[in-house]
C-alpha cells in the first residue's frame, strides 16, 4: 500500500513519487472557538479527512497540514489561536514554492476555514507561487465553497460556523470530540456595522444553531462533498 503523507517519505521516495506528476494537497485548518460542542480543531479535521479521501482516489501525496489560520474576530474567545494575515500568506508562499521547486505541478490547496481574510491569504500565496512557476496548475478552494450549496436544501438557509453542517459533518468523522451541549444565541450588529469582536454578538461562538445536527446527515454532506470535490479535481487537472 502506497504512502499518501509527504513526511512519511525518505527523501527518494519523494523524489520517484515527484517524478510520477502526482496531486499534492496542503490542507489548511484554524485553532478557534466552535461553540460548547464542537473542538477547536474542527476547521481542521474536514478538510484532513477530504485529503486523504481524495488521495486514496488519486494516488495523491497529502503535505503536512497547517493548522493555524487567520481568525482574528474569533480570538476573545479562550482556546482560539489566530495568525497575522501576512504569517499566513508568507507560510502558504514558501510551503507551495518549495514543493514546486522540487518538481510538483499540481497542487490543491484545501482549506477548511472560509474567512475572507483567510482566503485572501492563502490566494495571494497562490498567485505570487504560480507567478513564478507558470506551468504550474494550483487549485484554492474552502470545502465550504461546496457545503453551504446545501443551504436551504438538506440544512437551514442560515446555516453557518458550527451549525448543522459543521456539527454533522464533525459528528461523522470524529464523533469522540462532539458534545451535545448545543448552546446558541446571536444579536444584531446593526445594519453595515463593522465587529471585529464576535464574541459581541455570538457569546457561545455558535454563529448558527446546530441542533438538527446528526451523524447520518453528516455523513452524506460528506460523501456529496466528497464526490463534487471529485468531479472538480478531474475537471481541472484531467486526472
């Protein structure tokens, strides 16, 4: 059975599985507050399981996760571990510019948390790399891109950061870390009023309520994620 992890590799290992053009994925996660029931590593855990799904099919190599993102408005909250915007793009630049400068040309870059300053990051990463290396094919997307097309369909059209689709789909991947202590209140900001500080209007870090939540539905949002994130690989790396 073939090794999927990067780090697992000696060094000419790595050098032979290069040589074969394989997808190489960086999976990229937070350390923040997900309400009472949910770990801090959630945003984390989604897309690590989708990578290794992901590599099974394509005989892809999986890079060390970064499990740091940029969570600024989620900090107040205790546990939650934010990194400077530009920390976070220059880690993404030189994680992506070294595996290129070995000899990679397809890399997905996976993210399980969706802020907009944290994929701003990340795709000004991927624009200064794929700059350099031109012939190099580079995919960013949040697997939430694909979720939240859910909405209003499987789960509530407000779903959002520790509802239902997180809950469900955590739920059905590490069930050991879920608590059901579904706590859940939000206020009104006012209309066009910046918050830097969430903790204001949603006291538990629960931006939507999560009860409904199941591992039955987890499990189906992810395999429908899965099969969709499928398509869109083969779509555009014609593999």
């Amino acid at each position: 059975m073939r090794k999927l992890h990067w780090e697992e590799h000696t060094y000419d290992e790595i050098e032979g599985r290069l040589k074969e053009d394989p997808l190489v994925i960086l999976p990229v996660g937070s350390v923040e507050a997900h309400g009472y029931h949910l770990p801090l590593s959630t945003d984390t855990i989604q897309p690590m399981w989708l990578a290794e799904h992901i590599a099974e099919r394509f005989n892809a190599l999986i890079l060390p996760p970064i499990h740091y993102g940029w969570t600024e408005s989620l900090a107040p909250f205790p546990g939650t571990i934010s990194i400077g915007f530009d920390t976070l793009y220059l880690l993404v630049r030189d994680i992506l510019s070294e595996v290129l400068r070995h000899g990679a040309r397809k890399i997905l870059v996976l993210s399980g948390h969706a802020s907009t300053n944290h994929m701003a990051a990340l795709r000004l990463a991927c624009e200064e790399v794929n700059r350099e290396y031109a012939d190099a094919r580079i995919m960013l997307l949040s697997d939430y891109y694909i979720a939240y097309q859910y909405r209003g369909k499987m789960v509530p059209e407000d779903d959002s950061h520790a509802g239902v689709i997180e809950t469900s789909r955590v739920m059905a991947i590490r069930p050991d870390l879920v608590k059901e202590d579904f706590r859940f209140e939000r206020r009104e900001a006012g209309k066009y009023i910046i918050v830097v500080d969430y903790s204001k209007i949603v006291p538990y870090a629960t931006f939507s309520d999560p009860r409904g939540a199941s591992r039955e539905l987890g499990e189906k949002l992810n395999e429908m994620i899965l099969e969709e994130l499928t398509k869109i690989i083969r779509e555009n790396f014609g593999i």
